[in-house]
C-alpha cells in the first residue's frame, strides 16, 4: 500500500485527527480519536483488578504520539499471533499419526481454524469501533493462550477440533491492532506504517509453518503448542507494558449498526461484490496449495521429513519481499489491471503445478515461488479497489474483505483437501485452475473505467491510464455507509 496511494485518500481513516503541537520548530504529529471529547479521559483499572500504566492512561490534554517502535512492537505480536493458526498445517501427518485417525480426518483441523476465525472477524472485530481497544485486545490474547494449553494437552481428535475452532474464534487480535495503527499514524506516514505490520502478519505465516516443521521433526508435535503458549504470554505482557488506553472511536455506535451497513455495502457496491467473488476464489486457491503440499510431499515420490516439508515455507519470503513492490506496480496502474495481468500468472503458474507438481520438485519450487509473488500483487490490488469505495467506511469494508479471505481458506481447505486424497494432486491442481478461471471470469463482467453502479459492461473502454477523479471509482454516498 503505497505512500502516494495514502495520500490520495484511500486510505482516510476518520476516526482520528492529527493536530500540530509546540511551535513551528518542534512540531510532533499526534492523534486522538474524533469522539475523544465526548469520552472519558482514562480508566485507571485493567477488568477491574490491574493497574493501567499511567503512561498508558488516555487524556484529552496529551493524546498518544505515534512512533515507529511502537508500530514495530505490534507487527512483532501481529507476527506471533496470527502463527496460531498456522501451526498445524506441516503437523497434519503427525498429528494423524498421534490421535490414529486419516488424513482426511485430521484435513479438518484447518478448515475449522479458520471457520472460526471467520466467525471472530465478524463477531468480534467491530467491537473494535465501539469498545476500548486495549482491554478488548489483552482479552483476547489471554483467553486464546489457555486454549493453546487445551490444544497442546488433549489426546481426542473430537476436543482438539472443537478447541481449534474456538482459538480460531478468539484469534483476532491482529486485525485489531492493524486497523489501530492505521487511526494512530499521521496520514503522510501511514502507507509505510501500514506496511510494517502487514509484513508482521505474511511473517507469522511463513513463522509457524518453517518453525512448526522443525520442531514437528525433532520433537513431538505438542512441543510446538507448548511454545506457541510461551509466546504468547510473552506478546500479553508485552502488550499490557506498551500498548496505550486509547478510547472508542464511537460511543454511541450501536454494535448491530455496524452490520448492518457492513451488509449494505456486501450487496449493493458492485466493486465490493467483483472483488469479494476474486478474493473468494483467491484465498481458496492459497489455502488449497498450501495444506495439500504438506500430503504431496510427505508421499511418493518424495517422501520428505516434516522438516523438509515445513523449510517450504521459506519460499514464501518472496511474497514478503514483494509487498512494496507489489504497491508500486499497483500504483501504475488501476487495480482491475494489476488484477488481470497477476491472476492470469497465476494461472499459468498454477499450470506448471497440475502439470508437473508430482513428479518433479523443480516444479514445486518455481510454483511456489511464483504462486506466493504474485497473490501479493493480487490481495495489494484487490484491498485498493475496495478502500477506493468509501473514505468513511474503511475498517467495514476491511472487515468484509478479511471475511472473504478467510471463508476463502476455508472452502480451499475443505473441497482441496478431499480431491487430493480421493483423486489424486492432478485433480487438485485442476481444481486451483479452475479457481483461477473463475476469478478472469468475474474480472471479464465488469470493466475498470464503469461508474460506481454499473454492474456490467465496459464504460470507458480498458485504458491503462488513470483518469481524472470522475473516471476512480466513485465514493459511495453518506447515507449508504452512515458514516462515523
């Protein structure tokens, strides 16, 4: 996400204000919430027992300055965070080993981690705009450390599943500290800001598949949960040590409201709906690539340890490398481009995968890497056509995009799963084709010049160029999205 792109107003978050203090000389960029008047000035008890750090403790008078340590803080506990719902997928093989059970049996524990992180995105992160989010984020670190104990204790495949879903649920904690760095963050440095703790999240993925895979071939697999409980105490204290008391955005929001125009906006924003059907197909096609190519190349022909295995992760460092990048090609273009020339890559990349994936490992590294480059190209896009919506409801359209994602992983998981142990990795590879054909068709139906309601067609015709203001994707009205 890029700085120009910021600047431009896709970004805009209205929930914060950022005001100069101190004369021209020692001008300092801080930020308070546009509701701080109508708040409290600080609570002074953490759920009613433990001390909030004064230094910590919100005032009208001196609002919180941003800063990049503190920013890097997050990304480092967006990192350790979102690793829990990782972990198990170089473990499958072992872990279907310990509870005696099939692939196919345990190819479920994926799939309900992120049906329950689904569920949390919509559940629990809009409490995010009404409630204080420091307590909100303590809770949910807290309570989903005891479920790591849960899952690293249990010995019925039954209890580890329905605990997975729930950890899924109460996981959510990083897409509240990424939306509150964006509020703290002054607009000139937000892009940059943004960026650092989205590379913390692509990190934490590649972190619990590399590190799950190490520990999984030395050690039981419990050790990595037993770890993953460490780690997170670790974040909470490091959290409740930094992290400032800022107040509700919106006080007076009521939670269903919320819903409902996140609801509003699904159904009647035809951009939100082309990038909402790609994302879909998008997250699928990741999720599906990355849990059967744990099945793939623990059995014939290779046959390769779970470390062996878990070290393919780090072929994922490309996508991190290519987050600025993939801003900036972004930027050159409008996103409908960026999106049909990155899907149709992957596609081809996806080919090399069906054609070649089981019978020579060169054709399971070039996918890789080429797969994991190129969705960074495509999630860059596809977020900029849907914030390019609305400056006043960004953290509602984030939200729908974080569900789409998620439910994405989950229907990639489930359907790719069972046509790779019951066809084969062929018929699984022509699943991700087919995944990708689905998403150029849905790119085909709607043009990059059309006005904001035109549901089909080709307004404007397909130039490359960005035009004037009129020819962007149009802001939806105040009365749609009832802005905050």
């Amino acid at each position: 996400m890029s700085h120009d792109a910021c600047k431009a107003g896709h970004f805009d978050l209205p929930s914060v204000e950022t005001r100069k203090v101190g004369s021209a000389d020692e001008e300092k960029n801080v930020s308070r919430p546009l509701d701080a008047d109508r708040t409290p000035d600080s609570i002074t008890k953490e759920f009613f027992l433990f001390p909030v750090p004064k230094r910590l403790r919100y005032s009208r008078d001196h609002p919180f300055r941003f800063s990049y340590a503190m920013t890097i803080i997050y990304a480092v506990a967006t990192s350790i965070l979102v690793a829990n719902l990782y972990y198990c997928q170089p473990l499958l093989i072992a872990m279907a080993k310990s509870f005696e059970v099939s692939y196919e049996r345990v190819s479920r524990i994926p799939t309900f981690v992120q049906a329950g992180y689904a569920v949390g995105l919509l559940v629990i992160c809009p409490l995010g705009d009404i409630v204080r989010r420091r307590q909100l984020i303590l809770f949910l670190v807290i309570i989903t450390s005891f479920l790591t104990i849960g899952l690293a204790v249990t010995k019925d495949v039954v209890i580890f599943e329905a605990l997975t879903f729930v950890m899924g649920f109460t996981n959510v904690a990083p897409q509240i500290l990424v939306p509150l760095v964006a509020e703290s963050a002054p607009l000139e440095r937000r892009a940059f800001a943004f960026s650092i703790v989205l590379t913390g999240l692509m990190f934490g993925i590649l972190f619990a598949r590399v590190i799950a895979g190490i520990i999984g071939e030395f050690v039981v697999w419990r050790i990595v949960y037993y770890s993953a409980v460490s780690l997170q105490f670790v974040v909470f204290l490091g959290l409740y040590l930094t992290l400032p008391d800022y107040p509700s955005a919106n006080n007076n929001l009521p939670y269903w409201k919320i819903h409902w125009t996140m609801a509003k906006l699904a159904v009647t924003e035809p951009i939100v709906v082309q990038a909402v059907v790609i994302n879909l197909g998008a997250s699928a096609c990741y999720a599906y690539y990355w849990v059967t190519l744990t099945f793939l190349l623990g059995g014939p022909p290779y046959n390769y340890s779970t470390l062996e295995i878990g070290l393919f992760g780090i072929l994922g460092m490309a996508g991190v490398a290519a987050g600025p990048l993939s801003g900036r090609i972004v930027d050159r273009m409008l996103p409908w481009h960026a999106l049909v020339i990155s899907t149709t890559i992957l596609l081809a990349f996806q080919a090399i995968q069906t054609a070649a994936g089981g019978i020579n490992v060169a054709a399971v590294i070039v996918s890789c890497f080429g797969l994991d480059f190129f969705q960074q190209i495509q999630n860059v896009a596809l977020v900029i056509a849907m914030f390019s919506i609305s400056k006043t409801a960004i953290s509602r359209l984030n939200a729908i995009y974080m569900i789409s994602f998620y439910v994405g992983q989950m229907i990639g998981t489930a359907v790719g799963t069972k046509i790779f142990v019951q066809y084969g990795w062929r018929a699984a590879g022509a699943f991700g084709m087919g995944l990708y054909a689905m998403q150029l068709f849905a790119l085909a139906l709607r043009g990059p010049h059309c006005k904001q309601y035109t549901w089909f067609g080709y307004e404007g015709g397909l130039g490359f160029r960005r035009g004037v203001e009129s020819s962007s994707p149009s802001h939806v009205s105040d009365s749609n999205t009832e802005k905050i």
